[in-house]
C-alpha cells in the first residue's frame, strides 16, 4: 500500500512539473502599421494542438505608455496564432506602440515599435 501512494505520488509530480513544458507564450509578435487607415495589424504567432484550451487570451496594445485598446479572447479560432487590427486615431510620429500578448496557460511576450 506504502509503495503504491509512492508511486501515485511520484507520477502526480511528473504531471504537475511537466505542465510548464507544455504552455508557453506567444512564439513572436508581428506589428504592422498602416499610416492610410491609422490601423495596427498583430500578428501572434501561438501554435498550439488544442486552440480551445490553450490560447492567446489577451492583446494589450499602449501608446507612449497609455492604454490604447485591448482585447479578451475566450478562444484561438487559428490553431497557428491569432491575428488582430486595432484602429488608432491620432496617432503622431515617433510615438512608440507596445503589445502585449498573454497566453491563458502560461506567459506573456511584448513587441514594440516606434512610429
């Protein structure tokens, strides 16, 4: 009885240790500025096996450090990623966009460009 608590207990670790293994954040963030439409397109590419359980649950987007937009996912409808386009009015040359992608397991990335 001793040995097999043991054994349960050993194989319990190994599943909780292993899960950090398997999330991880956004492999990268592509940002894309369109001066015409004064739209950021995001690309966050997050390939994963199953998008409804493990997914890009956030894309924070600030400008010169002042939230601009934000969106919640509940979901990756891309197994691959999920891909985004924020309007921004206003914006100015030289203002610096950062992004921030979460993912719902574990991580986040961020990307910045400047304008």
């Amino acid at each position: 009885m001793r040995s097999m608590l043991k054994a349960m207990f050993c194989a319990l670790l190994l599943m909780v240790l292993c899960v950090p293994a398997f999330a991880h954040p956004a492999e990268k963030v592509l940002l894309k500025w369109e001066a015409d439409t004064e739209t950021l397109d995001v690309l966050a590419a997050h390939p994963v096996s199953n998008p409804a359980r493990h997914y890009i649950v956030s894309i924070i987007v600030t400008v010169n450090g002042a939230k601009a937009a934000e969106k919640a996912y509940t979901a990756q409808t891309d197994p691959t990623g999920t891909h985004e386009r924020f309007v921004l009015s206003g914006i100015k040359a030289g203002a610096v966009i950062e992004v921030t992608t979460r993912c719902n397991v574990s991580g986040t990335l961020k990307q910045t460009i400047t304008l």
